[in-house]
C-alpha cells in the first residue's frame, strides 16, 4: 500500500490501490468562502500573537501552560513565535484540504459552513480574542470570549459570498 503524492496536472504514478494526493490541496484553500474564512481566522490568533509579545515581559505572565513552556525555554519572541505555528499550522492544513475534498450541495453547504463558523467563532476566534486583550481589558473571562465570537460571527457574515446570497438561494 503505497500513496503517490502528484503535481496537480497529472503528472505522477498512482499506487496500487489508485489514490494520489495533490500537494495544492494541502496547501491552498479551493474557495474563496474557504480562503475568507481562514484569513479570518488567521487574524484573531495574530491580533492574539501580537498583543502577547507586546505585552508578555515574563514568561510566568502567559496563561496558556503550553505556551509558556515554549516561552521558558526558548525565548518569549521564537517561543511563543513557535507555540503559534505548531499550535495553528494543523487547522490551516485542515481548512485547505477540506475545502478542496468535501464537495456539498449549495443548500447543505450554506448550513454546514455557518455551523463551521459557529464552532470557528467560539473554539477558536473567540478565545484568541480572549487571550489578546486579557492583556489590556479586565472583563470577565466569558465576556471576552463572547465578543470575540460576535465579532469573528459578524466578520464573517459580512464577508463570505454564500452567506450574502443566501435570497438567491430560497
């Protein structure tokens, strides 16, 4: 059982078993809805990155465990630089290759990606917002996640062509 990974025009030998995997699909969402969504995303955790090396002095600052190992034992700037990437690379990867491998009925894709977004806007924007302005603002742990996924939820509502034609569609 042997996979063959292939340039995206054909090129390449298939396995055994016919599968073959294109390196685009890993690396470059198929959609514009898809790529929306992770720039989104992508700009919470760096509004989170930022804020943290702008205002972390000390390692025991850093609420997140995983992070502050990181921080402790390499530096806070290519600690947390490091913890960021290994921490988001993996949901990057994920995105890309979904938008390129699940295909879904216009009406089914408009309801699955806002439950995307939903679970996007809590688990994921919510707490890097959260986690930047724990920095600067002393609100309630669950009043900042929240606004956080308001916002990430209202981003996202604005932005994503689907959820702008959704009239079209009924």
């Amino acid at each position: 059982m042997m996979l063959t990974v292939y340039d995206c025009e054909g090129k390449g030998v298939q396995n055994k078993l016919g599968l073959s995997i294109c390196l685009k699909s890993f690396l470059l969402p198929k959609s514009n809805d898809w790529l929306k969504r992770i720039i989104l995303i992508l700009s919470f955790v760096a509004f989170d990155y930022s804020s943290t090396l702008f205002f972390c002095h000390s390692p025991c600052e850093e609420a997140n465990p995983y992070a502050r190992i990181f921080m402790e034992n390499l530096g806070i700037p290519v600690g947390l630089t490091l913890f960021v990437l290994v921490a988001n690379i993996p949901v990057y990867a994920l995105l890309s290759l979904n938008s390129n491998v699940i295909r879904l009925p216009p009406k089914i894709a408009l309801y699955t990606g806002t439950c995307v977004d939903f679970a996007f806007a809590w688990f994921i924007a919510g707490l890097h917002f959260h986690g930047g302005t724990s920095w600067f603002w002393q609100a309630p742990d669950a009043v900042r996640q929240t606004v956080g996924a308001f916002l990430y939820l209202l981003l996202a509502f604005l932005t994503i062509k689907s959820y702008r034609h959704v009239h079209i569609m009924n």
